[in-house]
C-alpha cells in the first residue's frame, strides 16, 4: 500500500507528525519532502507491506 500526502511543506509535516502521534507510521518511515510541479508543494509517501490473507 502507499500512502501520498501531498500539499505545502508546512501541512505535510504537519500530518506526518499527527500520524505519528497516533501510533500510524514513525515519522522517520516517510520519504523526504520530494518537490512537485506546483510551486511550492511536496510530496512525502509511505510503503507498507501487508502478507494476503
């Protein structure tokens, strides 16, 4: 599964840091702020692996 939020620096650090708070994922797991076509906004992504049921 990956997991994309994207935005201005500020809110994607942001939900990243909320989501570590709630035990959802380190905030160290993410990918690096990676820039996008829109000026000023990044990306950071999240892989998880989950074995099939």
């Amino acid at each position: 599964m990956r997991l994309r939020i994207c935005g201005a620096p500020a809110g994607v650090n942001r939900i990243v840091h909320e989501l570590h708070v709630l035990h959802f994922a380190q905030a160290g797991e993410w990918s690096p702020p990676l820039p996008l076509p829109v000026e000023g906004e990044v990306i950071r992504i999240l892989v998880r692996y989950f074995k099939p049921e």
